[in-house]
C-alpha cells in the first residue's frame, strides 16, 4: 500500500514477493532528448535493509532500458543522486521503482526529481 504520511510517500510492503517488478510504483511519459544531461534524486528510507531498484525505460513492452539505479537505502533519510546523458529520444519514458523480492518492508521517499542539467 502507499499512503502521504506528512509530506513524504510511505509504501508498506506486505508481500514482496520473488521479483523485482511485482512491486511497483511508476511515473509514465517523462520527455528525454538524446545527448542532453540529466540529473536524478530521491530522498528515502528504510527500516530494514533494502535496495531501492529505479529503471527509467521505454514504454513499449519489452522495454528498453535506458539506465539503472540502486541505492542501498538507510534507517536515516538521506538523498541519493545519479547524473547520465540520454543515448535516445523519448517523449514517453517511464521511470520505474522496483520494490518486490526483498521481503517485508516499509520504505518513505520525498523530493524525487528529474531534471536537465545545463552542461
């Protein structure tokens, strides 16, 4: 489930189970322009040990990946970052956070953004 709690995204797993992508929270139609930079961050937290898994991808299944994050979350919020230049153009692409096969947890995130960076 997913709920505000303040102002931050609270997401209680209650059934993880074995695969990545049966978890999932997503934002769809993010605009990327091939050789422009971008910068992407997330606050979050976790109780527990938990590796927050985000792919920004092509809509069209199978996906095509464009790049991966993992970040190794902590029990303190803390903000996590990864710059990368697009290889392609997409006016659709979904970012994916990927949440299942780690088990039970409760995972808070705020201040996600995406952004292009002026080189």
């Amino acid at each position: 489930t997913a709920d505000v709690d303040g102002k931050e995204l609270k997401m209680d797993i209650t059934n993880g189970s074995d695969k990545p992508w049966h978890v999932m929270l997503q934002q769809k139609n993010l605009a990327l322009v091939a050789g422009r930079s971008y910068h992407f961050s997330i606050d979050a937290r976790c109780p527990v040990p938990f590796n927050l898994v985000i792919n920004l991808q092509s809509a069209p299944d199978p996906p095509t990946l464009y790049t991966a994050m993992s970040f190794p979350l902590t029990t303190t919020m803390a903000t996590y970052t990864k710059d990368f230049t697009a290889k392609v153009s997409d006016a659709t692409s979904v970012m994916q956070f990927n949440m299942g096969g780690q088990g039970v947890a409760t995972i808070w995130v705020d201040n996600i953004k995406l952004i292009e960076t002026i080189p």
